[in-house]
C-alpha cells in the first residue's frame, strides 16, 4: 500500500487517495496528517527522507542512549518498505501507525521487517545474527544500568 503510494508524492500536496489510504489506516484526522506532512517536508524538501536524515531523526525521536542506534539501519528498513533507499512520507505515517498498534501480528511483522535488512522477504543467516547481537549488546546495557541503580 505504501509502495504504491510513496512513487507519487514528489509533488508538494498530498492527493485525495494519499489522504483516504492514510486516514483509513491511521488514527490520525485530516489536520494532523497534513501537519505531520507539512514538518516532513520542512525536514525533507525532496519528499523522501534519506538514510542520513533518517539518521538524524531517530537520534532526536526515537532513541535515549547513544548506544541504541545500533538498530538504526533495521529500523530504517522498517519504513523503507519498498527498499528504494528512501522514505516516502506515506511509508513514514503508515509504519509509525504500525508501530504505535501493540497486536501480536503487528509485532511480529515488525520483528521480521527489523531483521530483513535487504527486503527480499527472507531473513538470511548473516541477518539474524546481526540482529540477535544487537540486541544481545543492548539487553547487556541494559542489565547493566539496571544493576546501577
């Protein structure tokens, strides 16, 4: 659905079928998607936001510690989902709406999104055991800080 969308949103207003496809997947009313789309494009003139800008939010947004962005290349596989090295604004709503639902489907199709790195709908060998050290390395930490406390 994202795929589809994202090819036409190089333009500087989203369509009428951007809106109702986010709008009936999302929780989010007409006003504040075009507030989230007016900041993505302040963020990203181009309309698609590169793996360094990706960077850079999930520095600001979505981590606490340094350390954590050891997941930064899985989860900007997450929402590139049609791994074209770039995110459109409508693969960045759908999947923060993905991960904002906590069911158990939603939750596993985000934990094999996180380890399929190359989108080919595969986890390869060399991609679980890149994923489970990372997060062997990050339950470490956090055992840690937790025994400092």
């Amino acid at each position: 659905m994202a795929k589809e969308l994202s090819k036409k949103e190089t333009s500087g207003e989203l369509i009428d079928k951007q809106m109702t496809v986010l709008k009936a997947n999302t929780e989010l009313s007409e006003p504040e998607i075009q507030k989230f789309y007016s900041d993505f494009k302040n963020e990203c003139p181009s309309g698609t936001m590169n793996k360094e800008q990706f960077y850079k939010f999930y520095k600001r947004i979505l981590v606490s510690k340094e350390k954590d962005l050891s997941f930064v290349d899985n989860m900007f596989a997450v929402f590139d989902q049609n791994h074209d090295g770039s995110i459109a604004f409508s693969e960045f709503v759908l999947t923060l709406a993905m991960l904002k639902k906590r069911d158990l489907n939603g939750t596993l199709n985000l934990g094999f999104e996180m380890m399929d790195i190359s989108g080919d709908g595969y986890i390869s060998y060399d991609e679980m055991v890149d994923f489970l050290e990372k997060i062997t390395e990050h339950k470490q930490e956090a055992i840690y800080r937790w025994m400092q406390k």
